[in-house]
C-alpha cells in the first residue's frame, strides 16, 4: 500500500515561492521516493530538541519537514524553504 503526500496551507504558499525548477525537483521527490517507496524514513532523517517527531528530507538548497502518520500512512508537509530559513 502506497503512502499519501498531503500539504498544510502554510508549505503549499512556501512550495509556490521557490523558484520553478526546485519546484518539480521538491513533487517528483515527493511522488517518487515518498509516496512510492514503502517507508518515508528511509530517505529523511528525524529533528530532534523542540522539533522530536518530525522528518526532514533534503532537496539540493531547500528543506522538507514533515509529520508521518504510521497508521493511515500518510506525510503531512508542514514546510518547506530554503535550509537557512526552514528551522525558524
């Protein structure tokens, strides 16, 4: 059983203001690697201290961060931006 991408309001305006390329880099990624693979965490790491269960997932310069939901497997992106900015 696949796993479902869905976003919060907040990373789908994040998602719009990164430029077109990194844009269709951060959905194949997404529709690719997490929702076609069979565990999300192979290819995140978890955040720690204020941030604990929480996943992020590299794409070049911008930052995924995500919560899973093991039990109706799904990824919810809470945000996404630049490396510098993401964590703030």
């Amino acid at each position: 059983m696949a796993w479902t991408v869905s976003f919060e309001p907040r990373a789908l305006g994040e998602l719009k203001k990164v430029d077109r390329p990194a844009q269709r880099r951060v959905a194949r990624f997404l529709q690719e690697r997490i929702a076609g693979n069979h565990d999300p965490r192979d290819f995140g790491k978890p955040l720690t201290s204020d941030k604990v269960g929480l996943w992020r997932y590299r794409i070049g310069q911008y930052r995924i961060v995500c919560r899973i939901d093991n039990e109706r497997r799904a990824v919810l992106v809470l945000r996404i931006a630049h490396r510098k900015d993401v964590y703030r």
